[in-house]
C-alpha cells in the first residue's frame, strides 16, 4: 500500500536527521550557513542550505539521505517524476536535474559516509554516461507515495569516485 505523502514517518525523520547533521558540519566549515529548508519556494527547486563563501558568495546545497549508498554501491540520480493527479503536467524532470543547487551532499545515515558532489560536474558525467553506455544504463522506478512516480538512473561508484569527496560525518 502506497503512503499519502513520501515524506513522513520514518523516512522524514530520517532525512530530518541527515540534514541537521550535514547544517551542523557545514556551520563548522565555513562562514555562513542559510537554512532554507521551511521555505516552501526552496522546497520546490530542491534546495535545502545556503553556503556563504568567504568571499560573501552564496553556493546552493540539496541534501539526501541514502542509506544505500557506498563507495562500493550506486549512486541513485533522480530522473524524472510522474504526478499521477496535475493534468498536463504528469512528467517533470527529477531532482536531478531540476535543482539549481551547485551542491549535492548525500550522506548514508547507518554508516556516516558523506558523499559531496559538484551538481553541475555530475550532471555533465551523467550526460556523457547515458550517451556512451545507453544500453546498459540502469534504471529503478519507485512508487513513491500515491501522488508520484520517480523513474531513478543508478550509477556505480566506481564510475564517479572521481567526482565526489568523501567524508564522515556523524
């Protein structure tokens, strides 16, 4: 039986969790830190943090929480999603692509291991990895709640180690 909303229960106290960690570290690490995550504009573009730089720049972060996630496992990147009920706009594109953040920090909640990735270097490796490998790309469709549909690009590890840095963060 699907839930009404992807977002409650255990999944949302987990993701809760991941991202109070991840603000907790990141306010360790640099100048300022917007929590933009009651902001419901925010909440739509998939953005979670502002990062001021030192320099006062403002640097976008989306937060996820995977526990699947592994230097040994796969990387899974949002697609796209089908909103079964808004008529003429079943199909949008994931959060994937559609956030306008430059960061993309995933952190595994049993293990700590926190993945960072440059939204933008990401998205030109998936790019080039969909064209050079399309027939043996993987993809997993998740029924996310009764309202949505996330069709997910799995990708391994391996493919992208060059891609992220890793760190823990407990």
């Amino acid at each position: 039986m699907k839930d009404e909303k992807s977002y409650n229960g255990d999944l949302m106290r987990i993701g809760t969790e991941t991202e109070n960690k991840i603000l907790d570290w990141l306010k360790l690490n640099n100048k300022e830190i917007l929590d933009l995550r009651e902001f419901r504009l925010a909440q739509r573009m998939d953005v979670d943090f502002g990062i001021e730089t030192k320099d006062g720049a403002i640097l976008l972060a989306e937060v996820k929480s995977d526990k699947w996630i592994s230097e040994n496992g796969n990387l899974l990147f949002e697609w796209n999603r089908i909103n079964h009920f808004v008529e003429n706009k079943w199909f949008y594109l994931g959060w994937g692509w559609r956030s306008p953040a430059q960061y993309l920090i995933i952190r595994n909640p049993l293990s700590c291991e926190t993945f960072i990735f440059n939204f933008l270097q990401l998205r030109k490796f998936v790019a080039v990895y969909v064209n050079e490998n399309c027939k043996d790309i993987k993809f997993t469709i998740v029924e996310t709640d009764k309202q949505k549909t996330t069709f997910n690009l799995l990708i391994s590890m391996n493919k992208v180690k060059h891609l992220y840095k890793k760190v823990i963060i407990n």
